[in-house]
C-alpha cells in the first residue's frame, strides 16, 4: 500500500498529459513488447524482449523506435527535395533536430518517453513544413505504411502503433531476409554513433561561429545521413546494398571523426601529455561526466566570470579534457573523480556535490543523488533536472547546489589518498612529434609490435580479456588506448621504450582517429602500407558509437580485429563467417590472452 501512495503522491504532481502516459505505462509497462539489440550487453546476446539490460522500459523503446521511424520519412523528403533547395533557417531547424533526436536514442542516453514523444511531434512538423514549400506527388507516399504518411493521432496508441510500424520486430518482417536484415540494423547503429560524433563537432563548430571546418563539408555530411536515412526505407533483399551502406557510413564517419578532432583542436588546442590526479582535494565540487568537453568549458567560463570558489572535476570519457591547453588555464579544474561510466552508482553516490551528464553513459539514477543529478543536450530522464547549457543562469543554478552541499574535506579525502593518478593526452600530435624516435626504435628491433586496445567499457567479468591482454604484450610493443576501456589499463605499470611509456592514452573513443592518423604516418615514415605494420586491434565494445568506429576501421581496410566480449547480436553467422574470411574480424577469447597475443603477432608476420 505505500508502494502504491507513493506512485499516486508523485502522479497527481504530474501535468494531465503526462498523466495520461503515466497511466498507460502503469498499467501497460509488463505487458508490452520490446525487441533491441543495438549494445553487447543484450540479453542472452540475441536482444532484450520485456526489458532493457540498461534499464530502459519496453514503451522507451518502442518509442525510439518511432522516433526513427518518423526522422527516416521526414529524410524521403529531405533527400528528395535537397537540402539546398530548403530555406537556409528551415534547414538548420531540421539539421539540429535529426541530430539530437537520434542521439537521445543511443544506449544509455535518454530514458523519457515524453521527450520521444515530443521529438516525434517536431519531426512531423517540419516534414510538413518542408512538404508545404514543394507541394507535389512523390512516388514513396504511394508505399503501404510509408514513415512519409504517419501522423500522431491519439498519443495512448503510440506503442500500437510503434509495434505495427516501426519495431525490429515489423522492420524484420518487411525485409523477410535475415542477413539483410542484421545488416541494416549496423548500418542504423553505425549511423547513430556517426550523428553521435558529429552533434559533438557541430556544437563546437556553431560556438566559434561556424569557422571550424566549411559549409561544403558540413553539406556533404548531412547529404550522406540523410541519404542513408532515406535508405533506412527499402526493403531490399540485396545483400550489396546493405554492405554498401555500412562501408558509405564507415568512410563518413571518417571525415567526421577528422572535423570532431579538428573541432577539439581548434577550440582547445593539441592535446599534452598531462598527469591527472584522481585524489580529491579540499572544498566545494562540481562533476561532469559524459564526452562533452564543450560543457566543461561553459562550467568552468561561469565559475571564473562569478569568481566562484568551486573546483571542477571530471568523470568517465571527460578524462582526457585535462590534457587541453586552453582548459588548463582554469585554476578551478582540479581532477579526475571516478572511473568509467558503469560505476556511476558508486561514484555519484560518493561525490559530495552535483552532478552534470553530459552525453551518454547515464543509468537509471539511484535516490541517492537523483536530486544532485543533472542532464544536458540529448540526455534526459523524467525525474532528473535538464540543462541549457547556453544560459549562464542553468548553470548558476547547479553551481548554487554546489555550494549548499558539503564538498570535500580532509576526512572524506582520506579513502583517495592513494589513489593513482591517471596520464592522458596522448593524441596523434603529441605521438607523432616524436615520430622519429618511434621509427628509430621500430627499425632498430626495439619497438617490434603496436597494440590497439581500447573502445567502450562495460560490466561483464569477461572484459578482464582487456586488462590480461595489456598485461600479457611483450617488452617491445606499446600500447594505444582510448575511450573508457582505457580504465581497463590503469594502474598497470609496464615501463618504456626509450622514455616513451608504453600505455598511451589517446583519449576519447573518438580518438580511434588519433590511431588512424598514427599508423598512417608510421607507415609513411617506414614506406609501407598500414595493414604492412604490426598493428594489432582489440576493440571492446559496447553502444554505436563503437559500431561507426568498428566500420571505419573496416573501410580502411584494418584486418585482424578482434573485438567483444560478445559479438554484436544483429550479425548474422553468414555475415560474421563473411567478416572473419574477408577481414579477419573475430571474437575475443576471454582466458586465453596470451594465445591471443601470440596468434596477433604471427598475423602480422605472414
């Protein structure tokens, strides 16, 4: 009986609509079906059916599912008509729309059924805008349950009509062809990460006034997504098409990975070499989390302009934002609090101020801290307080918290005294600038082998594969890594090679470019070709960002990769037979790491 006064006490808050839907998820939240299998951690590793392993309920992903079922038939307009055909501000309005909406349906994003719903409502919008500026037949609207007819009807049938419309469920059964079927599935997920990358480097881009990188690539850009996204619309049984759509979508998210960097760069300067503490020090805090290093700047702008006593620390992906000069600046940006985004609830629960998500990894917050917790951009739960972090006075707001709650003191430091502090900034600027002294060890005999280890993180045990793997390297190899499975290798001490460390720390999984960049230049410098290097991938992977990276490396032709701890669900035994006889693509093999070392070297030495 409490459970249930308190359901009503928190009901009766609510406005009527949202009412509404609280009723229908009540009452409907065990009884509706769900299908995605778009991270590592589905259930069972064929997909989560009743509810999501990240927590998210069966009406969010039904709901999602929509969502990109509606952007897909705002694209067959966009694509159609042309995007320079559209009015300059109405294509801006749809660029930055598309862009957020699919990035709020990446795995541990957004968990509000409200903000799809809303999101929906404006993608109809502006499809009709763009269909009332050129009214014309076009020959899609013709198609049985074309994305271009739907309307929104009656908001209480939403998830009838998601299940009839839009789940993988009906997209399985429109394309009949299960190969064809698992390959359009990586491409949406290799698209997601893309848009996920590219929101990144179009925000920085738009706050130095679009001066970073030229309209022409913004334009080819968006030409491919919604391209893609129009594609997302066939049901074709050609298996060519599918394979051409995920290496078109592996070649973009090159170049935008390449504008994602130059956006950091630009803005922040080249990443250094940069030791960062992971011990608290003395006084009031604020945390941020997630991958946006544009936000950490904000914070930091406001807490200097109010001469606010408030120190700024950084979790999970936002590490590597101590390596940037311009940030360095900032006498409140003191440290590193945490580890990666999986131990969020031990690490939120501990921190004695608030807390701003600014990207992905959040989870369903914990009581504990919900009330200190706070989401930005495409991140959203119901219950969590959400930021525009272009208004000062947001942020004035959460800074306000941060002085209310207790801070740190020299007792509750006392359990990170010891704790390791962490080297970043290893990007390809500051590798290559000693690039002669890499080749020289490298033709010497000295540095015999490069490993690439790094990607998303996750909870399985099963991803010690990472941390024995390091471990297991021989004396004459490096190590790059990057993304949050960087934290897989921290702490572990495997000396130099000529003074340069051999864990280097590239930074965010974007950073997959800085590696790229390495082995191109390495491989210029000994007059060779790339896949002529000993280079050796392990990817861990785990939501679709990782997916746009996997089919970057692909399209450029890195073979060998071993990637995990599970393989993606949405291939196909024929699609993965296809990967591992034609690009050497294969599945970790957890307790067998020094196997595995072994097997990478003798690859590299045919």
């Amino acid at each position: 009986m409490q459970a249930i006064a308190k359901v009503l006490r928190s009901w009766r808050k609510l406005n009527p609509r949202a009412r509404r839907l609280t009723v229908i998820t009540y009452t409907k939240r065990f009884q509706t079906n769900m299908y995605c299998m778009q991270c590592e951690q589905t259930s069972g590793g064929k997909g989560c059916t009743s509810q999501g392993i990240c927590g998210k309920f069966p009406e969010t992903a039904n709901m999602q599912d929509l969502l990109l079922y509606v952007n897909n038939g705002l694209a067959q307009y966009v694509s159609s008509i042309g995007e320079p055909q559209i009015d300059a501000p109405l294509r801006e309005q749809v660029r930055s729309h598309v862009r957020e909406s699919i990035f709020s349906t990446l795995t541990n994003v957004n968990f509000s059924e409200d903000r799809m719903v809303e999101y929906m409502h404006k993608s109809i919008d502006l499809r009709e805008q763009i269909k009332s500026k050129k009214p014309q037949k076009y020959e899609f609207e013709g198609i049985a349950n074309s994305p271009s007819n739907y309307f929104i009807t009656d908001e209480s049938k939403l998830n009838d009509d998601a299940q009839r419309l839009a789940t993988l469920y009906a997209t399985k059964n429109n394309i009949g062809d299960a190969n064809c079927f698992g390959l359009r599935e990586c491409a949406s997920y290799g698209l997601k990460g893309m848009v996920a990358y590219f929101t990144h480097a179009e925000d920085m881009n738009e706050s130095a006034g679009h001066s970073i990188y030229s309209e022409q690539e913004r334009d080819e850009i968006y030409r491919i997504c919604f391209g893609v996204m129009n594609d997302m619309c066939s049901t074709s049984k050609d298996l060519n098409f599918w394979l051409d759509m995920n290496m078109q979508i592996g070649a973009t998210n090159v170049k935008v990975l390449e504008l994602l960097d130059k956006s950091h760069n630009v803005l922040f300067g080249a990443p250094e070499p940069t030791t960062v503490s992971s011990t608290p020090i003395p006084g009031k805090s604020v945390l941020l989390s997630g991958h946006d290093i544009l936000h950490v700047k904000r914070v930091l702008e406001v807490i200097e302009k109010k001469k606010l006593d408030i120190n700024v620390y950084t979790h999970g992906e936002l590490l590597p934002a101590h390596s940037y000069p311009e940030l360095k600046k900032y006498r409140n940006f003191v440290g590193h609090f945490g580890t990666a985004w999986q131990n969020q609830y031990k690490d939120f629960k501990e921190f004695p101020g608030p807390i701003v998500l600014t990207s992905n990894c959040l989870m369903p917050p914990r009581t504990r801290y919900r009330g200190r917790l706070y989401t930005t951009g495409a991140v959203g739960y119901d219950e969590v307080e959400h930021l525009d972090m272009t208004k000062d006075s947001q942020i004035e707001s959460v800074l306000k918290q941060a002085v209310e709650c207790p801070g740190f003191d020299d007792t509750s430091i006392a359990k990170w005294k010891e704790a390791k502090p962490h080297l970043c900034g290893f990007g390809h600027a500051a590798v290559l600038s000693q690039a002669d002294v890499v080749v020289n060890a490298i033709k010497t005999g000295a540095l015999q082998h490069i490993f690439v280890i790094g990607g998303c993180d996750g909870t399985e045990k099963t991803r010690s594969y990472f941390t024995d793997l390091a471990t297991a390297t021989p004396d004459n190899s490096i190590i790059l890594t990057l993304g949050c499975g960087k934290f897989r290798l921290h702490g572990l001490e495997l000396g130099d090679i000529g003074g340069i460390p051999r864990i280097l720390d590239m930074g965010q999984c974007n950073d997959a470019y800085s590696a790229v960049v390495v082995a191109m230049k390495l491989a210029e410098a000994l007059e060779t070709t790339v896949d002529k290097l000993p280079l050796h991938f392990a990817v861990s992977w785990f939501e679709q960002k990782a997916v746009a990276v996997f089919l970057s490396l692909l399209q450029l032709g890195m073979k060998n990769i071993r990637l995990g701890p599970a393989l993606p669900a949405f291939l196909t035994d024929d699609v993965r037979q296809y990967l591992f006889e034609n690009m050497g693509v294969r599945q970790v093999r957890t307790g067998h790491e020094k196997e595995e070392v072994e097997q990478m070297i003798a690859e590299t030495s045919k």
